[in-house]
C-alpha cells in the first residue's frame, strides 16, 4: 500500500512532519510517490534541512515562478529553501511561499530538528508548524528503545526536567510518554518507524495500541525495510 494511503494523506495539501527518527526519509519518500501520481508537489522546511537532495530532486532557491514549473516539467521535485550554510538549508521567503500556494498541489514541510536522534520531547517553541496545515505527522525511531535516554532523546534534559519520565534506559511506556506529553495537543498521527524485524513490529503495536486508546491515531512503518532510509 503507498505510504499516502497508509498515512491518510489522500486530501491533505500542507503537511508537517515532526518528531524524529525518519522525517527527511518520509518526505522524500511521499515525494516520490506524489511525482509518480503526475500530482506539484513542494518539499521544504520551517526550519531547516540537509543541503544534501536525492536525484529526484532540485533546489528551487528564488520566487521565480517559471523556475518552479521548469522543474516539475522536468519530472523533477523541487525542495523550496535557501542556503544557511554549504550543509543545510533554511525555509522559503515569503515570496516563494505565495508562489508555492498558487501553484503546488501538495507541500510537504519537516517543521522540527531533533539532531539525529530516534526520538525527542519539544521545547515550547517547537515545533515550527506553518498556518493552515492540513495534517501532522509525528515520527519517533524504534531504535531508540531499551538504550539510555540521554543518548536518544532530543531534549532529554527538558524531558527529566518536567518530570515526563524518568532517566534510564527507554522503555515502551517512556517512549509512549514522550509522545504523548511532548506532541498530543497537536492531536497528530503517530508514525512508528524502524519496525525493521518481527520484536520490535510486536513492541510498535503494543505502544500504537495504547496510543489509539487515548485517542490518537498510529502509524508502524519500517522506511528502512522500504528503501527508503536518506
């Protein structure tokens, strides 16, 4: 099944994702699924993003709207954004993003940082979700389960510090803590990802259910076992 349909992302235009543990490989991934669909669509950020693209992909870096069309006229998928520095890329002006609303039909947006980390708990200013976002993806890397907390989780320490969970290794109730606590205003789905064997696809459904159960939507995913790790 694609990952639009897994994900319910059929009638949603602007995307956010957020959390950690595969942001930047879903939204390549969904990306590609959209280019094959003959469907505009936009990655970019609210914050920033790994200069780095897939071949797929072109910088579309200025508000020239022919520019924008070239690319996708090409086959390509263009990545809205503007250099911060030679390996990352900050977010659209306001003037690409007026483009992008005339013209996209779907924009993806990786609205949170987590430095490379399988998990994280958000500071009050994050995430950097932009206006009339359609739908909120929350992922989190099961890699980060049963290993101690200060080496996986983004903001560890504002995490032990609101008493969220307790410091050691991360066990599947921490883990649920975390997103709930950390993400459950924005009422997001869940994607579980790095469910790469059978132990940790059953550990997923475990936390997904008691994530349904306080009512909220979730995902298990393994972008890996897809080809889909960037």
């Amino acid at each position: 099944m694609p990952l639009i349909d897994q994900l319910s992302l059929q009638n949603a235009r602007l995307i956010a994702l957020c959390g950690a543990g595969g942001k930047t490989s879903l939204l390549y991934a969904l990306g590609r699924e959209w280019a094959i669909q003959k469907e505009k669509a936009v990655l970019t950020t609210s914050t920033h993003i790994r200069a780095e693209l897939p071949d797929s992909c072109v910088l579309w870096d200025r508000p020239d709207e022919g520019d924008l069309l070239s690319i996708w006229r090409a086959g390509f998928t263009p990545v809205a954004g503007r250099p911060l520095s030679e390996e990352k890329l900050k977010g659209p002006s306001e003037d690409m993003w007026a483009i992008l609303s005339r013209q996209a039909d779907r924009i993806l947006v990786e609205a949170d940082g987590a430095a490379s980390h399988p998990v994280k708990y958000p500071a009050a200013w994050e995430p950097v979700i932009p206006q009339h976002t359609d739908r909120i993806l929350v992922l989190s890397g099961l890699s980060a389960l049963d290993r101690p907390l200060q080496q996986v989780c983004h903001r560890a320490d504002l995490a032990l510090r609101q008493n969220v969970l307790s410091d050691g290794p991360l066990t599947e109730d921490g883990f649920v803590s975390l997103l709930l606590q950390g993400y459950g205003r924005y009422a997001p789905l869940y994607v579980l990802n790095q469910a790469d064997d059978g132990a940790l696809f059953s550990r997923a459904e475990a936390m997904a259910a008691r994530l349904w159960a306080a009512g909220h939507e979730a995902v298990i995913l393994s972008l890996k076992n897809l080809g889909m790790s960037i």
